[in-house]
C-alpha cells in the first residue's frame, strides 16, 4: 500500500497569515537583489589614503574630479549571454586619453560612480558592477552590453582634483535657478 499524507498534520494558515508570510518573502528576496553592489578589489598600488586640509587630495571622494585610465570588459559573473563574457566593451587606452570627471553626479553609470569612492591615486582596482547598477536590463546593445550584464572595470586613479567651488548655489537666494540683479547685487 501506498502511505497516504495524514491531512491532519498540516496546519492552514490564516489568510491574512499567508498575505504576511508572502510580504516577507517578497522583502528577502528584495534585500538579496539590493544588496548584491559594487565590488571594488584593489590589485596594486596604494590601499590607504586621506585628504588632509591644503594638500592635494590623495582619495577619491563624492564632488572630487578623478582622471583615470579604464578598461570596462562585460565580467565572468554575468546572467546575460554567455557569448560576451569577457568581451572589451571600452577602454581610454584605445582613445589615447585619461577622461576626468566629476564623482557622483550621474556623470557614468552609478555602479562606476560607487565604484570609485574612497580609491587613491596612483591605484589600480577592479571594479565589478552588477546589471541594477549598469545598463539593467536594456543594456547597451550599440556597444555589444546585452540584458542583465556584469560589468568589470579595471581602473587606474591617475589624478584627483577638489571639488570646484559653485558660486552659482551662493548666489540664487530664492532657489529659482536664476540670478537677479538683487542676488547680484548682494553677493
């Protein structure tokens, strides 16, 4: 004979338990998905630096300009296509020129952005960004970055410069995005 499963052993829940118990569900596995960041290993160069008052500034910080040298290859951990993995997507090297920008203003994609805070110049990292933090699922097929790709950066700090003073916020008393000859005048 076949055992029989004993209905009495199983206990229904209540449906407003149920309703919870999917709600937690749902908060774990979103917690998981958010967690999963940036990942930044430092492989040669500097691993501890501050900026300290005058001198120039050795750490990357939010507002900082960086000049770097990168490489960005569509990484190993990716779910998307199998057939990129490894693939460069792009590199300063192959332009001729170490790009600077503005740290935390949207200037590249957020997982970069992350990426490079607290790093020191004269630093070489890699610096793993997750699809939430890259190009998602849309990618960016123009340049071969297909759906949910993981993305390896492979970054040298080669300048960091304070952040650039803006007068403009100083002078815009009433936050309207427009300088008045009042504002002028009392600036």
């Amino acid at each position: 004979p076949i055992p029989q499963p004993i209905a009495s052993s199983l206990i229904p829940l209540p449906p407003m338990m149920n309703c919870l118990f999917l709600a937690a569900l749902a908060a774990i596995a979103a917690l998981a998905i958010a967690s999963s960041d940036v990942e930044v290993i430092v492989y040669n160069g500097p691993q501890k630096c501050s900026n300290k008052g005058d001198e120039k500034p050795t750490k990357v910080e939010p507002d900082y300009v960086v000049g770097l040298h990168f490489t960005v290859t569509v990484d190993e951990s990716s779910s998307g296509s199998r057939e990129t993995i490894g693939k460069k997507i792009e590199s300063s090297h192959d332009m001729g020129i170490a790009p600077s920008f503005t740290v935390g203003q949207g200037k590249v994609i957020a997982g970069l952005d992350q990426g490079l805070i607290g790093l020191c110049k004269g630093s070489s990292a890699y610096i793993i960004v997750p699809p939430h933090l890259a190009y998602g699922r849309m990618g960016k097929p123009e340049q071969g970055v297909g759906s949910d790709a993981t993305l390896r950066y492979d970054v040298e700090i080669i300048d960091i410069q304070p952040p650039v003073p803006n007068d403009f916020v100083k002078i815009d008393d009433n936050k309207d995005w427009k300088i008045g000859k009042d504002e002028a005048k009392r600036y």
